[in-house]
C-alpha cells in the first residue's frame, strides 16, 4: 500500500509509472488520477508473478510525479 496526502491547498494531478523487469508483475489500483486539496488516498500494489516466471533477480522502480492541476 502507498499512502498519499495532499497537504497544499491546490489539487495535484498523480501520475505513477514504473520500470525495470518486474514491471510485467505490477498491478497498480489507480495510475492517473486527482488528488484534491488537503486529501489523501491509499493505493493498492498487488505483484503478481505467475508460476512459470523464470527463476531469478527481479527488480525496477516505481516513480509518482505530481503536478499542480
């Protein structure tokens, strides 16, 4: 879970992306959204890795930008 408080006043628009070769796993609740003034939101990150995945190292980065809307 990622947990996301807007302290600012204005609304921001969230954008979370990620990379690396575990990003074929990754399964986000939300990935564009509005996040109001003074509100917060939870997200949910759920890795899914199937049972005929290749054994080895995984790995990648998960990146949230925030811009005023």
């Amino acid at each position: 879970m990622i947990f996301l408080y807007n302290d600012d006043v204005y609304d921001k628009y969230v954008t979370i992306k990620s990379d690396g070769n575990v990003k074929q796993f990754l399964m986000l609740s939300d990935d564009n959204f509005r996040l109001a003034g003074h509100e917060n939101k939870t997200l949910n990150i759920t890795i899914a890795v199937p049972r005929d995945a290749e054994y080895g190292n995984y790995s990648g980065n998960i990146y949230l930008y925030f811009r005023r809307f």
